[in-house]
C-alpha cells in the first residue's frame, strides 16, 4: 500500500475557554489573539485509503514543512514507518532537525501513517503497539481557584494542575485545603525565560509541604544545568519535556532528574518517536504525562493510543472546558467517564475529521503572548514585576523584562 498524496488542512482553532494558566476566558468570537492553530495532515494511498494526522510545534510554519517533504515520500510503503521517519530525519539533516517544526513536521506523517496501518489491517493502533494495559487513561484538569478546583473534582477528577507564578504558593494552599488530601495537585511555572534557577528553587521549596504530584517547567528548557539544580535542591519530582522533539531531547531531561516527561502528540516526533521515548523513560524508572495544552482532536487520540499501551503513564492533559469546535469537527468526540479517557476500539485511530468544517475557519495568526487574554493572568510584556506573598520574604519581587 503506496503513498499517493501527502494534503495539510490548517484551521484557525476559536479560543479555549480556559487556558494553561489556570484562567477561565470568555473571549469574542472575533478575537483570535493567543489562539491555536490546529494543523491536520492526510495522507492518501494508490487505493484510495487514507489516514489522518496532527503536528504542532508552529503549525502555519510546520504546514510549509510538510510540503517540503511530501514529494520525497510519494510511492513508500505506508507499513515502513520506521524506515520513513528515518528517511524524513536524514533528508532534514543539513537544515538542523531538533527544532519543534522539524519534528512537528515528522509528527502529522508519521501518525496519519499509524492510522493508515491500522485501518488496513482492521485494529486498533495500540494493538500494533503491543496491545492495550488499560481500557481507561486518567486525565488532568487545569484550575484557577480553589472553587474550580472543587468543581473538578465534583465532575470526578482527581488530579488538578495550577498554573503561572504570581501567588502561586498562597494559591497551592488554598486549593489544597479545598480539595483534601485525597486530590492530587501539580504546578506549572511555564518556564519563563527571566525566572532564575534560584528563584525556581526558593518557590519549589515553598511548595514541597502541599505533597505535588509533580513541578513542571520550573526553568526555560533553554537552561538543563538550571532544571539539575531544581532537581537536586527540591523535593517534588520534576516535569518537562513539552516543548523538545525526538528521542534525544527527553534521553537529555531524563539525565537531569526529570522524573515525568511530557512529548507534546503532535511535535515530539510522532507515536514511532512516543513509544521509544516512554521506554526510554520505563528504563529511568520515570512516567509520561503527554501535553495537549494547544493541541487538536486527533493528536489527543494518538497520545490516547499510546497512554493505553505503555506501562508507565501518568495521565494525560486536558482542557475541561475547550472549545465546542474540538467536538464538532470529528466523528467521535473521545467518551469521559470518572476523569478518565475511554480507550476507542475502532480501526486505526479511530477518528475523522469534517474536512468541509475544518475549511471554514481559515488560518490568520499563530503566534501570541501567553496570558494576554486574561488580565488576571501573568503578562509575559506589559507585565513589569509581581512579589509573591507566600514565600515570607518581604521586599522580595521577580522581575520580569518590559
């Protein structure tokens, strides 16, 4: 079964209804400022059979690059997808292919293949994984008060993640004493690039006494010698990983302490690179936790697949309240029962995508500054300076550049 076309459809995704910094939005339709673009690719055989996929990392650049590399694989065998990424690793060799877009690239060709070796042979992806551990795959929600945190939990729910860095500890604690100690709850300070490793500690070490599921992003990715100087002086496992592509990257973090890793679906380098990076982590003794803050559907299928057949997952990430689009635009919205993700056991992935919906939310802008949506969230530029009360260090403020 030959490759007879490689087709990208780009949609401008309408804004979430929440975001990772634990906010709750209520934008206009008309406002597409910090909004995701989701970036499909379907991949069509000599047959006439095809089979979807996702990337991100990008997405309106990562469009460009899947062209680049389409042509190369007209007339493969859709069954050699090892050997396929291989060929797409080597051809971007003298361009650097560690990039996110590099990789977002591989990711959408690389997981429409899986869904296409899965039709085929009429079974599900993760049975050509290996099969299935679990029917069922616990997910995380994102809460901006202890109020959400309650209502989370109520909708069955028990792990909760708190976001962003002003008042974080003081709000670490008032959700730990609304949820109980029965809840877990993780935090992410997005590793921003002017938060100092010794700043990333001091609040770390604020933190250690509410018992985090895990700390996520306590530095820039940029900085690995910071992320071992987190690991090394606090005592909450570590989470990263969202932002890096390829089984090198995560072989990098786990080497540095991290103790959960967190491939984004559509930009690590897709489900052949997924699955090596999870053993990878089996080896370590550590967990994945698959990122989806900005993704669509049919990436959170792929991770969905491989979180099923790994013996080491976390949870997954969700947005509880995403936008009404993510469900309309696929034939089956993926069952939540218990905070938990049923497992589909349709062929291939298990999901399709409304191509004439898609084509009517044209791409305009990709690109925005986490949190400007939200004036009661962190703004990465206008935002000037912010103390946090909780660490009893009086004067002391984090600066953040204008």
């Amino acid at each position: 079964m030959k490759i007879a076309e490689i087709r990208t459809l780009l949609m401008q995704a309408p804004l979430a209804k929440e975001t990772a910094w634990g906010g709750e939005l209520q934008p206009s339709a008309s406002q597409i400022s910090g909004s995701r673009n989701w970036l499909f690719v379907e991949i069509v055989t000599e047959c006439g059979q095809s089979g979807i996929g996702e990337c991100s990392g990008w997405p309106r650049v990562v469009e460009r690059a899947v062209a680049d590399l389409a042509d190369l694989l007209i007339g493969d065998d859709v069954f050699q997808s090892e050997r396929i990424w291989q060929k797409m690793l080597n051809a971007m060799m003298g361009h650097g292919q560690t990039g996110t877009v590099g990789f977002g690239a591989m990711t959408g060709v690389d997981m429409a293949l899986w869904d296409l070796k899965g039709k085929a042979l009429n079974t599900p992806v993760y049975n050509l994984l290996g099969g299935k551990i679990r029917d069922q795959v616990k997910v995380y929600v994102h809460a901006g008060s202890p109020e959400s945190a309650v209502k989370a939990v109520k909708s069955g729910f028990n792990i909760i993640k708190l976001g962003g860095i002003k008042n974080i500890v003081s709000k670490t604690e008032a959700v730990r004493q609304a949820v109980g100690n029965d809840v877990d709850i993780a935090v992410d300070l997005h590793g921003p690039a002017w938060l100092t490793p010794k700043d990333a500690i001091s609040v770390g070490r604020a933190l250690e006494e509410y018992g985090l599921l895990f700390l996520e992003d306590p530095v820039a990715p940029e900085s690995p010698e910071g992320l071992r100087a987190v690991g090394q002086s606090v005592n909450i496992p570590l989470a990263a990983g969202e932002r890096k592509g390829g089984i090198w990257s995560y072989k990098e973090l786990l080497s540095l302490g991290v103790n959960v890793l967190q491939p984004d679906t559509g930009r690590c380098g897709g489900i052949t690179q997924m699955k090596k990076i999870a053993t990878l982590a089996e080896a370590e003794f550590a967990t994945v936790a698959p990122h989806a803050g900005s993704l669509g559907p049919v990436g959170e299928y792929a991770a969905l697949h491989v979180m099923a057949n790994i013996p080491n997952c976390l949870s997954m990430e969700r947005f509880q309240r995403d936008c009404d689009l993510k469900e309309q635009i696929i034939d089956y919205p993926i069952d939540v029962v218990d905070g938990k993700l049923v497992v589909p056991d349709r062929p291939g992935l298990g999901v399709t995508i409304n191509k004439d919906l898609v084509s009517k939310y044209p791409s305009r802008k990709n690109v925005g500054i986490p949190g400007s949506l939200n004036p009661g969230i962190m703004k990465m530029v206008r935002f000037m300076s912010m103390s946090i009360s909780s660490l009893n260090t009086p004067g002391r403020r984090f600066y953040a550049p204008a």
